[in-house]
C-alpha cells in the first residue's frame, strides 16, 4: 500500500541519515600564519597527508595558510572558541593565552643551535610548559622547529646603535617588546599579514624574523639591509582545541598524534635548510643588502641584548631562564 511505502521510505531516509552522520570524517581546522613554502607549512601539509590516509577517511584536515582564516590575535581567539581545531603559533603568542613562561623562548642568544633548542623542547621542561596550557582549555602537543632570527631595516645596519630610533615591529610578546627597547627602538607589535605593507609604507621601519619568513612574506622587498645576527629564536606548539580533543575516540587520538610526530620529524628536519636556502634567495635578489657580522660585531650586538636576561625576570619565572639558559648552552 501507499503507506507502506511511505513508511518505508521514511525508514530508509532515517537509515540512510544515521549511515551519512556516522561517516561523515571528524574534521580539522588547522589555520597558520606563514607562507605553504616554510617549515610550518610544509609540516601542516603532511600532517594532513598522513592524518587522512592512516585513518582511512575518518579525518579531513584543511589547512589554512597564510593568515587566509584568521590573523595572529584571532587564530588564539577562533581556537579557544572552536572555530577551528588546530593551530601552530609561534612560542612568543602563546604569552597571550596566558602562560607568560613561553615567553623565556624569547631570550636572545638562549639557545647555540637547533639540538639545544631541541633539547629543551623534548624534555622535562617542554612537557611541563606545554602542560600549563591545559587550564586554559587549550591541549599543547608538539613542538615544532623554525631557526634563528636577523634583522631587516631600511637603512644600514653595521651595529646594535644603528636601531636605535627605528620604528621595529616584533610578535605580541612582553621579553621581544623589550629587547627592542634596549636596542633603542620604538616598537610595534602586529600581525605577521600586516608586515609586509606597513614597511613598504614606511610605517615601520624594520623587523626581525626568519629567513623564510622575511622570504615567503617579501619582507626584504621593502628593506634596504639584512644583519645575520641570529639573535632570538622562532619556533611553535601545535595546539588543539581541548574539548575537541578530549572528545575524540582514543584510537583516533593515538593515530593523530602518529600522524603529528612525523610531521614534527619532518618540520625539524627541513627549517634549517629551508632558512639557508631563504637566506641564499634574498641575497641573491638584490633587493636587499645582507651582511654577516664579524665576531667583534656580534659581540656588540650580544652585549647589547643579553642584559634582557636579567630583566626578564621581572615577568619570568627566574628558575625557568636559568634552567633554560643551562640547558641551552
Ligand atoms: C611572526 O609573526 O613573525 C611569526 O610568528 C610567524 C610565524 O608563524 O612564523
């Protein structure tokens, strides 16, 4: 009859939306800041790859590079409010969540080379830094490599007395804000998608970064000179929205986490190369001038910024810049 029929096809409707709600893949939104071409986009990329494949479709990851979701500020603001599920901010923003510590990966000259900034991140104190986010409903689950910092500016810079007076724009973190003002700038803090424009318009004046970075966002197309000084360091948590996290079957969690740690082998193995292959492009544009200080100039330039080392711990947790200053030597 007409009726079993219909009862029939409501049933099938009912089944056939329970099958499609049932399959329908867990969703990750994992939106960052930088260019595709950089350690951080890269590593986002695989995650993706390796988080679909091993879970056979029962995850879809969208990346989204380059500031096209979200901004610095927001990205933290969409995460905590889950708009999106997955981010990987530089250390320095993390301050703005709540945990002023992350700011000791601010310190200049902290860290001799990538093994010692890997040293502290795979240890006791990386656990437990990633650990206090947790109260704040933000679940931390790696680190991720970049590489070491030089400045750009628009006009010559052969020593730390050549900043004083420019208008220098860091990331929102209290230690960068203040390493600048030792060196005599005027500082502004923004988001990495304003950079570009606010030094082609001569709103500021110079900046720090990597060379991937400054390679990626064409930073050095409106600077006139490049010091390799590789004072500071950039590097990232990934972070997950906590509800979101703890809200997945644990069999997914594991399998996301695999697919994370080889993302994170392949972010550490590749930011150095790809900052020396960014260094060697910027040179070779022409764009900018790019000088590598000699050992007397470098000394200036450290003696200018250490003494951040002890001011910091007006805002950091002193225990922590000294365990942090022992294990990165
Ligand atoms: C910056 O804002 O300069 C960096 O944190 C960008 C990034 O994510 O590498």
């Amino acid at each position: 009859s007409r009726r079993t029929v219909l009862r029939a096809a409501g049933l099938a409707a009912a089944l056939g939306a329970g099958r499609a709600f049932a399959q329908r893949p867990v969703l990750i939104q994992f939106s960052h800041v930088v260019a595709e071409d950089t350690a951080k986009g890269q590593a986002a990329l695989r995650f993706k790859e390796l988080a679909q494949a091993r879970s056979g479709g029962r995850v879809r990851v969208e990346v989204h590079p380059d500031s096209t979701l979200y901004k610095d500020r927001e990205e933290l603001e969409a995460l905590r409010l889950g708009a999106v599920q997955m981010l990987a901010p530089s250390l320095s923003k993390l301050s703005a969540l709540g945990v002023p510590e992350f700011e000791a990966f601010d310190l200049p000259y902290l860290f001799r080379d990538h093994a010692a900034f890997r040293a502290v991140t795979s240890g006791r104190i990386g656990a437990g830094l990633l650990r206090r986010l947790e109260p704040l409903g933000v679940e931390g689950l790696a680190y991720w490599d970049n590489g070491f910092k030089v400045f750009t500016a628009n006009r010559a810079l052969r020593s730390p007395d050549d900043v004083r007076g420019l208008k220098v724009r860091v990331q929102a973190s209290r230690t960068l804000v203040e390493q600048m003002r030792l060196l005599g700038a005027e500082v502004s803090v923004s988001p990495l998608a304003d950079v570009h424009e606010a030094l082609r318009s001569g709103r500021l004046d110079g900046q720090e970064n990597v060379p991937s970075n400054i390679d990626t966002q064409r930073l050095h197309e409106a600077q006139s000179h490049l010091a390799v000084t590789r004072h500071g360091y950039l590097a990232y948590a990934v972070i997950v929205n906590q509800a979101f996290w703890r809200g997945l079957d644990a069999s997914l969690r594991a399998l996301l986490l695999s697919a994370l740690q080889d993302a994170t082998a392949h972010a550490n193995r590749i930011a150095e190369q790809l900052n020396a292959q960014a260094l060697a492009r910027i040179a070779a544009s022409g764009r900018v001038q790019v000088v590598e200080p000699g050992p007397a100039e470098q000394a200036r330039w450290r003696r200018a910024m250490l003494p951040l080392h002890a001011k910091a711990q007006a805002w950091i947790d002193p225990a922590l810049i000294d365990a942090m200053q022992r294990a990165g030597a």
